[in-house]
C-alpha cells in the first residue's frame, strides 16, 4: 500500500488544477490507467485473477 502521506499531501496541494493522477489500489502515479483508476501493476493482478469484468488475456 502507498503512504499514506503521499496521499494526504495531494489532496492539500497549493495548486489544486494540478492533479497528479494516483492508482486507487496502492498509489503509484506512473503507468495509471485512468479508465479503470488503476496502474498497470494492478490492472494486471486483478485482470489476471479475474476480478475485473470483461478483461481476458488476448492470445493470438
């Protein structure tokens, strides 16, 4: 899970246009998939166990 600081510090920014986009799950900014509010390390866990509806691994 991310700090809970880090999280807390942007909800209080200076600047509030200045959103920096943060996963749900455990708050990473980087790789955000912002349809599904989740970073590519977490869409990829949820994806795989199933928990997400509708996301199958492509195979070709």
């Amino acid at each position: 899970m991310a700090k809970t600081s880090i999280i807390i510090r942007e909800t209080r920014r200076k600047y509030p246009n200045r959103v920096r986009n943060r996963c749900s799950r455990c708050g990473r900014s980087r790789g955000y998939m912002r349809r599904f509010n989740l970073c590519r390390i977490c869409f990829r866990e949820l994806a795989m166990s199933g928990k997400i509806p509708g996301i199958v691994k492509s195979s070709w």
